[in-house]
C-alpha cells in the first residue's frame, strides 16, 4: 500500500471512529506519509518525479485539501 492510500486509510478510521469536530481538529497524519510528502515535495521542486509518483503527490494535495476543509467546518462547529 502506497503512503497515500495509508493517509487515505488513516482519514477514513478518523471518520469512522466518529468521535465529533475536536478529534477532527486534533488529526495529524503519521509520521510515515509526513515523511513521504516532503520527499515527493521535493523532488516536485526538482523536477525529478517520474509519473506514477506525480499522482501520488497529486493524490496527497487533494487529501490535504479535504482535510482543510473539514477542519474549516470543524472549527466552525467548536465555536
């Protein structure tokens, strides 16, 4: 399984946990797929990623944009 899918499988148990807005906004992703964005981060920066690891980065954008956006509504939720 790709870091990827790991962060998707990490969000997925975060929601099926339930747990309501203040676990959500305490989510971090593991340390693994930190690690792994920053490596694809920066060989994004170098233009040295070949294709399948372009989608991969790409998959880890639209998760961090999920993410942002439930957060977003999280706090809204808190307040």
């Amino acid at each position: 399984m790709s870091a990827a899918q790991r962060c998707y499988v990490e969000i997925i148990d975060l929601f099926a946990r339930g747990g309501g807005a203040l676990l959500v906004l305490s989510f971090h992703p593991s340390e693994e797929s930190i690690e792994r964005v920053r490596d694809l981060l920066a060989r994004s920066k170098e233009e040295t990623l070949n294709d399948d690891e372009r989608a991969e980065f790409d998959r880890f954008i639209e998760i961090e944009r999920l993410v942002q956006l439930v957060k977003a509504r999280a706090r809204r939720l808190v307040a």
